[in-house]
C-alpha cells in the first residue's frame, strides 16, 4: 500500500511565521534582517558596508581608485526560551480536535511568543537608546505630544535626511490622545506584500508637511 510523505512541519513552521509577521507589532522590523548570517551556535553575524568619497576627476588619468570594504559584525544571542507540549492521538480526539498541534501551537504563539518578542524588541531599543548621549540646549519647553513629536522627529530627520523611512511605535493612550488632536488630519495606510495579502494597517498622521507613520 502506498505511504503518503508529507513535510507537516516545514509547513507548519512557515505558517507560524508568517502569524508571527502579521501578528508582532515589530513585524516590520523583520525586513531588517535579510543579509544576518547565522549558522548555528549563538553568534549572528550583520554586514556592514563601505565605500570610498567622491574624487576628482582627471580627464587624462581618469577616475581615482576607489574601495570598497564589506565587514562582517558579530551579535551575540542572549535569549534561550522555549517550550514543549505533550499531545496524543487520544487528547486530540477527546477534546474534538481543539486541542490538536496547529490549534495549540498558533494559540501559543499568539498570546506568548508574539507579546513577548515584542517586550523584548522594544525594551532593547529603549535600553541602547538610553546610551545615546544628548547635548542639552536652552530650548522653549514643548507642551504638547505633537510639539515632542515633532520636535524629535525634526533632530532625527537633521541626521537621517527626510526622505529616509521612518516608523515611530507609541502607546494606544498616547495615539488615542493623537486620535484627538485638531492640528492634524489622519487616514489609514494598508502595506501589501507581493503575493497581494495584508501584511498590517497602520494609522498615519500628517501635520502640515511632516509624515508622521
């Protein structure tokens, strides 16, 4: 009799994923790691890419040489969670098939793995962003949320240029009080992936000419 021969958890491990993306509120952060390098173990590596300036010309010699310099920095992992559960032909059927793999499994990663791979992204940031060191200036105090905002998103810009992407994470009080504000007009952005599903919706103010994601 012929056996079927079916890659259950390749399959499963990419519909986890792809929860994963849509269900993490850092998901976009994930596009970021497409060139890491990991081979086992608990290094990554991230590459880092350089290029020589702008020379003059000469119009006998031709250009100036010019380098290019591709390093490679390793990260070191610094988290090691896991869980594992234990279900039976016999738990499946009594529980009339809730309790199967796929039911557990995406509701294990919805309310466990996706909050908390968040905490964790979002505390990092906090924490290396508290390193940065601010020179202080006499400024006029700013009295409102959307006067800070600005305000930070102005120096951000003054380093990064404004044409560069930018994505600001706030809390819901925080965007609720933004929700209410007279100063700007809002509507709703849906981003797309290639195969035409909704990867997430996002609410995107504009004060004047700032664009606010």
């Amino acid at each position: 009799m012929a056996i079927n021969t079916l890659e259950m958890a390749t399959l499963f491990q990419q519909s986890l994923d792809k929860q994963m993306l849509v269900g993490a509120t850092s998901g976009w952060m994930e596009a970021n790691a497409t060139q890491v390098k990991y081979n086992g173990g608990d290094t990554v590596r991230m590459p880092e890419i350089s290029t020589s300036g702008l020379a003059k010309y000469d119009r006998d010699k031709g250009f100036n040489q010019g380098a290019v310099t591709l390093k490679y920095e390793d990260y070191k992992l610094t988290q090691d969670r896991g869980r594992t559960f234990h279900l039976d032909a016999m738990d499946v059927d009594e529980s009339n098939f809730i309790a199967a793999a796929g039911n557990v499994m995406g509701e294990f990663q919805r309310v466990q793995v996706v909050p908390e791979v968040d905490a964790y992204r979002y505390s990092k940031i906090a924490e290396l962003a508290k390193k940065v060191e601010h020179t202080t200036e006499a400024e006029p105090a700013k009295t409102t949320i959307l006067e800070m905002l600005d305000d930070e998103i102005t120096k951000i810009q003054d380093v990064i240029g404004e044409n560069s992407g930018l994505v600001i994470v706030m809390s819901t009080p925080v965007r609720t009080i933004l929700n209410n504000a007279k100063d700007i007009q809002k509507y709703f952005e849906r981003s797309h992936r290639e195969d035409g599903n909704i990867l997430y919706g996002r609410k995107v103010f504009t004060s004047e000419q700032e664009l606010i994601r």
